[in-house]
C-alpha cells in the first residue's frame, strides 16, 4: 500500500463516489478507481461493495476508514505543527458550526487577532458538526448542543431563547407576545431532526400536552424563513438568529423561556494545538 492508494481510499469513502473523489483530489475519475482496485488487489479484499452502481463500504472499509482518518489528522497535525512552530502566523483552522450566525462573530474576531491564519467554515445540523469533529474533518464547533462523550470537550459560551416568529400580515402579527397553549393544532414549519432548536422546542411542548401540526420539515433556517414568509405555516427559531426581516414578526414566549446554548467543542486530544486553543481561549 502506498500513500496515493489509501488517499484515493480515503477521498472516495469520505465523498461517497469516485467522481466527487476525484474532484476533491484534483485529478481524473480514471487515476482514482485505479488507485483504489491496485490497493485492493494487492491485498486481495474488498473495501467497498458495489450496490446498484453505488460504493458502499464493507466491514473492513470502516475499519480501514477509521485507521485513514487518524493517519490524515496526523500528517495534518504535523503540518501544522511545523507551520506554528515560528509563532501563529500561518496555518489553516477549519470550524465547524450549526449556523452561520453566532460563528460569523467569533471568525471575525479571530481573523483580527490572526489575520495570517487561513480559516475554512463548514455549516451543518449539530449531529452533522458532532461527526465532523470525530471524524477530524473540522478542528473546533460552535454548535448548540453538548454531549457527553469523552472524545470531546466543550466550553460553553452563552445561552439563548427561542422566539415565534410569524409573517406581519398574521393574525398574531400585531402581538407582543405568545402562550404556549396558542401553539396547540396551529400549522408549523420546522427544522429537521437533527436540529437542536427542533429538539428542545418539542421537548418543552411535549412537557406540556401542546402538539402543533407540523406541515413541513426543512433542513435550512433560511428556508423555513421563506416557507413563513409565504404563509405556509409559523416558525421557531433562536433569538439571536431571527436578524431584520421586515415580512416577519419575532414573537417571545409569555409563560416560560424556551432557551438553548451555545458551545465550542473540539477532540479532546486535539485541544492543545496551538491554533485550536487559541480560537477556544478567544471564544
């Protein structure tokens, strides 16, 4: 096995086909299935299973995943080892987070700090950034949920409240506020289960006997802001993240906050690297 085979192995796994792979990689779909068959037949196994023109990787492909992985975060590690070694002037930090709003802040005041470190910025589901950081794809998260798992370790940052919002035009459009009861039976539009503002809004409504109507599912924020905006249905959202929109009204919860948290997590056996503690001491 050589380091171009396991990097074609590595790329295909991660991007779930050769053609996207290969894109990744910067070279031809060709180069990376022959790379991938010379690595499997000099061992005479098979890393992927062919199911209806998709690759599906067999048991020793996630185990061989797992080992790839770890030997790319290292080469990684090293590199920017190296790269720090004179002071953090140079580098790549990559940041994970569940939305754009909260991270923005913090990337600018990082930016400021370390003008010469390149920042790269993945924005999925808080279950998507969890994996991320486990399957060190991103350096550090800020993200709303905490988990317990002793790969990880979080700093919590600050906490925020859920707030209803509705189009203007709405027959709430002219209230101050809103009761929990006011949600039972009403069309609502919400993220999709992977969110954390999902899980903790129907935590709390369950808590309570309040059962919406869910009309629509969507994994964007701004898509449920547009799909509220059309009328389809109300949403749910974090305070800090409804922003200015003159089509919509945010509505606060009367009788009990709703709230979420925010944190920063990182590996915990990453969470000394230089560039990686100096963006949790910062946050």
């Amino acid at each position: 096995m050589n380091f171009a085979q396991l990097r074609a192995f590595h790329a295909i796994a991660e991007c779930g086909s050769v053609t996207r792979a290969a894109e990744r990689l910067g070279v031809s779909q060709p180069a990376v299935t022959v790379q991938l068959k010379a690595l499997e037949d000099a061992h005479g196994v098979e890393l992927f299973h062919r199911v209806n023109r998709r690759l599906v990787l067999s048991d020793l492909g996630r185990e061989l995943l797992e080992i790839a992985r770890r030997s790319f975060a290292a080469i990684d590690e090293a590199q920017t080892l190296l790269a720090e070694s004179g002071g953090l002037d140079r580098g790549t930090l990559t940041v994970g987070a569940d939305g754009p709003y909260h991270v923005i802040a913090h990337l600018a005041a990082f930016r400021e700090r370390f003008p010469k470190i390149a920042v790269t910025l993945l924005i999925g589901n808080s279950d998507d950034m969890l994996e991320s950081l486990l399957a060190f794809r991103t350096d550090v998260a800020v993200l709303a949920r905490h988990v317990d798992d002793s790969r990880l370790t979080f700093r919590h940052v600050a906490r925020h409240r859920l707030v209803v919002f509705v189009p203007r035009d709405h027959p709430w459009g002219r209230r101050r506020a809103l009761k929990l009861a006011d949600l039972d039976g009403v069309d609502m539009i919400l993220r999709e289960e992977g969110s954390t503002t999902r899980r903790v809004f129907e935590a709390a409504l369950a808590e309570r006997g309040i059962e919406p109507r869910v009309v629509m599912e969507i994994e964007s924020r701004e898509a449920v802001r547009e799909a509220v905006a059309a009328g389809l249905g109300i949403g749910v959202v974090n305070e800090a993240e409804f922003g200015h929109d003159a089509r919509l009204v945010a509505l606060p919860l009367r009788d009990g906050a709703i709230t979420t948290d925010e944190y920063v997590a990182c590996r915990a056996d990453r969470s000394e690297r230089r560039l990686v503690r100096a963006f949790l001491d910062m946050v």
